[in-house]
C-alpha cells in the first residue's frame, strides 16, 4: 500500500502543488488587505475578525472544492485512459487497494490544504496581536465547511474521471456541482449541511468503488 500511495503521489503532485499555491496565494491576499493594511492605516484598534479575511476564505470554500474536482478528475481519467489499473492488476482485491490508495492521496492533499490555510490565519493573529480576544467560531465553522465541500467534490471528480464523458458535459457537472454545493452551503455552516455534504461524498465512493473493482479487463 505505501507503495502505490507514493506512486500515485508523485503522479498528481502537480495538481498538488497548484492547490497549495492557491490556497497560499489566497492566503497572502488575506493577510494583506484584512491585517496590514487597515490595521496599520486606522487609528482605531482592531475589534473581532477582520471582514476581509472572513470574504476570502468564503472564497477559498469554493475554490478548494472546484480543483479537488479537477484533482479527482484527473486521478480516474488517467487511469481509465491509459487502462493502467487492467495493466497493473487483474485481481479485485488489488483494484480496491488501487483505489485506496487513490483515496488517500486524494484526501491527504485537501487536508493539507486546508490545515495550511488554518496555520496561516493562526500566523496572522498572533503576528498582529489584537486587544480583544477574537471569536473564533466562524472561522472554524468556516473552515469545517470547506472541508465537507471539498470531499464531495473531489468524489464527483473521481466518478467524472471513471465516467466516459465529454469535455462539455464534465463543464455541466461541474456547474451543477457548485450549484449544489451552494445550495447545500446556504444552509449555514452547521451540523446538517455538514452531514448533508459527507453522505453525498460516501455514497459517490460507494459507487465508483463498485464500478472500479467490477469494471471489465
């Protein structure tokens, strides 16, 4: 297993590596307009969570979701093009460890984009000490959001990947994708959108498991 997860790694560290530069790019944008400069530029000390960090991070929750779709995307179609799963293995035992495998990179690198930004905004505020003690309970909510979007969203990417469609219909999904995702999230970020978003992403898993292992040679 260790060793399928670090070739899978090394095939989609590209993906990987343009995920964390938006999230670092995003981040930096954050830490600019939301602490530097209207902190530095008024002379009244700064009260609660700044309004610009909490507008870019609302961005990056649907940011984070729409390019672990392509991260998903790209995992499956390589392999349903290239037919390397039949090449590799004829077993279903091994076909499932090649998808966990898939599974595990997949999530270790949304977990890491996330736990990056959540180190930057702890970064942020205690660079810039403040005089009263921030409420962060929607910076958690937020984040908790972020994370139950992306999951499903990188399953609908692996199942568009598995799937044989065309470009123009990958740009629908993708567009009924975050229609949905945006619906789900107007339901505030609480327990049942979370839980909402989470059944979704097993029950996508659940198929393509289903059609991976059983898929013909």
């Amino acid at each position: 297993m260790r060793k399928l997860v670090l070739m899978e790694l090394d095939r989609v560290g590209l993906v990987a590596l343009l995920l964390l530069t938006a999230v670092g790019l995003l981040m930096a944008f954050a830490a600019v307009t939301g602490f530097y400069y209207p902190w530095h530029d008024s002379s009244r000390p700064p009260v609660g969570s700044p309004e610009e960090l909490v507008v870019v991070l609302l961005v990056a929750t649907v940011v984070v979701p729409l390019i672990s779709t392509v991260l998903g995307w790209l995992q499956t179609d390589y392999d349903r093009r290239w037919n390397l799963t039949a090449y590799v293995s004829t077993r279903a035992t091994t076909r499932g460890r090649m998808l966990a495998a898939r599974l595990i990179v997949g999530g270790l690198i949304i977990v890491a984009s996330i736990a990056l930004m959540v180190l930057a905004v702890a970064a942020m505020f205690h660079a810039f000490p403040r005089l009263l003690p921030v409420d962060a309970t929607i910076l958690v909510a937020i984040f908790v959001t972020m994370l139950a979007a992306a999951l499903p969203a990188y399953a609908a990417g692996l199942v568009m990947g598995w799937s044989q469609i065309g470009r123009l219909r990958i740009l629908v999904l993708l567009g009924l994708l975050l229609v949905i995702l945006l619906a789900v999230l107007m339901m505030g970020s609480r327990p049942r959108a979370w839980i909402t978003l989470a059944v979704l992403a097993v029950a996508m898993i659940g198929w393509l498991h289903h059609r991976y292992v059983h898929q013909p040679l």
